[in-house]
C-alpha cells in the first residue's frame, strides 16, 4: 500500500521577469515520490557529468560563476546545446507535467485603471498557475512549492485571495485541494532540483514571450 508521501501530487515553481514588462511563473507538478525521486536523481546525475554543482540560468553569463567553464558562451556552443539538452531529457523521462502563467505589467496597469482595482502580476500569476493546476487535478491535494522573492508568502497570500474570490470556478472546488507555501529561508534552489528545472522553464517561456 501506498504511503501518503508516495501519493501527495507536488510542484515546484520559480519566477523570470523582465522588468517593467512581463511577470512570468512556472514550473513542475509530479505525482510519485517516487516519480520525483527518480527526477532528482537523474537531474544529479547530469550535473556530475558536467562537472556543475547546481543549474541557475541566470548564472550562466557569469565569467566567474560555476559556469565560467563554458564563459564566453559562443565559443562552447556544443556543449552548452549537450548540457540543456541532458536536462531536457531528465525532465521529458520524468513525465513532469509543466505550468506556467505569464501576466504583461503595462496590461494589468491598464486593466486595474479601467477597473479601479489593484490586481498584483506576481500574485495574479500564481493564481493563474493554481488554477491550472487545480482544473488538472482536481480532488486530489497538491502542495505548490514556490521559489524565494521578496515577501513570496504575502503575495502567495494574495493569490489565495484571488482564488477565493473566483466566483466562476471557486463553487466547483478547484482551489479546495491546492496548497501553495513559500520556500523556507533555510533552503534554496542550489540544493532543490525540481525548482532547477522550474527556473530552466519559467526563463524559457519568459524569454520565447
């Protein structure tokens, strides 16, 4: 029989914004610890054989950084493509379902002026990767794990605010069973692959926007 750790559906999310212009949040949901354990321990596996302790996109410009190795970046163009590809294919063999929601900021200042409302783009992002994820699994309880950014519990706190007052899907019960929490301050990505992967995506999808 299956334990309640084994069963909790989890994700993992992270933020990429440019500033002034868009907010973007996404990640990864599993199902399994096992599903996520087998993730963590392939996503390990590639970073040992590229000789990186941890992946940050972020970082990778850093001619001082963990990635100096591959600095300037056009000058190591085949193996940057093997390393993100090996990534790639961690997350692809881990059947992890992605979520992501992006809100453009000159938009929403429109938007709240129009209405007289003070809608908040980091908060109204999570909200809109909850309700994603909600629709999907919906009955079962899932626990989003959100990477650091300044006061992430208000704004979580926020994004929960949204979902109760969502008179269109909140009577169906999509939110009932999501659970959103902050990192804790002891913790960061270097040490958490999942939210790793979430950064590798959440910059993606901002990027490609």
């Amino acid at each position: 029989m299956a334990t309640i750790s084994e069963v909790l559906t989890k994700g993992y999310f992270d933020d990429s914004q440019t500033s002034g212009q868009v907010w973007a949040i996404g990640g990864y949901v599993g199902r399994t610890f096992l599903q996520w354990n087998k993730f963590d321990l392939n996503w390990r596996l590639v970073l040992t054989k590229h000789g990186v302790p941890y992946f940050h996109m972020r970082e990778m410009q850093d001619p001082h950084g963990v990635y100096s190795k591959w600095y300037p970046s056009g000058e190591h163009k085949e193996e940057l493509a093997d390393f993100f590809a090996d990534l790639a294919r961690v997350i692809d063999e881990s059947a992890l379902t992605p979520f992501s929601c992006l809100v453009r900021v000159k938009d929403l200042e429109r938007f709240n002026t129009e209405k007289k409302l003070s809608l908040q783009p980091y908060a109204l992002a999570a909200y809109g990767c909850m309700l994603l994820v909600g629709q999907l699994y919906q009955g079962q309880p899932v626990e989003l794990t959100f990477d650091h950014v300044e006061k992430v519990n208000s704004k979580l706190a926020k994004a929960q605010d949204y979902a109760d007052s969502d008179r269109y899907l909140g009577p169906d019960g999509v939110f009932d069973k999501v659970v959103t929490v902050g990192l804790p301050e002891h913790r960061t990505f270097r040490d958490i692959p999942a939210l790793q992967a979430a950064d590798f995506w959440t910059w993606e999808y901002r990027k490609s926007h």
